[in-house]
C-alpha cells in the first residue's frame, strides 16, 4: 500500500525549507528528511536540487 503525503503538490513554506536545511546540514539521509516534513522523497529531493541544499546519501 502507498504511504500518504499530507502535503502533496502543496507549495513549500518557509519552515518546512529552514528544517530540510536544518536536517541536511546535521547529514540526515532523504528518508528520514522526507518522512519529517511530511512530504514524499521525490519532492523533498527536488526542492534541495533546485535550492542547492545538499542531502548526505545513506546507504
């Protein structure tokens, strides 16, 4: 069954984009980032993408 994402194909606030920063800087993977803001992991990997907000990668 698919996760649900309460936020879909909502736009991004300006606390949602300080706590990627906040999580990406502490090296948190896409995951666990994705799954803190609510948000799915392609969403939360493009916002950084276009933003240049770097996402440690977990393996």
């Amino acid at each position: 069954m698919a996760e649900r994402f309460e936020r879909h194909k909502q736009p991004w606030n300006g606390e949602e984009a300080g706590k990627l920063r906040t999580l990406a800087s502490k090296g948190k993977g896409l995951k666990e980032i994705a799954k803190a803001l609510s948000r799915s992991e392609e969403s939360t990997r493009d916002y950084a993408k276009a933003n240049n907000i770097a996402i440690a990668k977990k393996r």
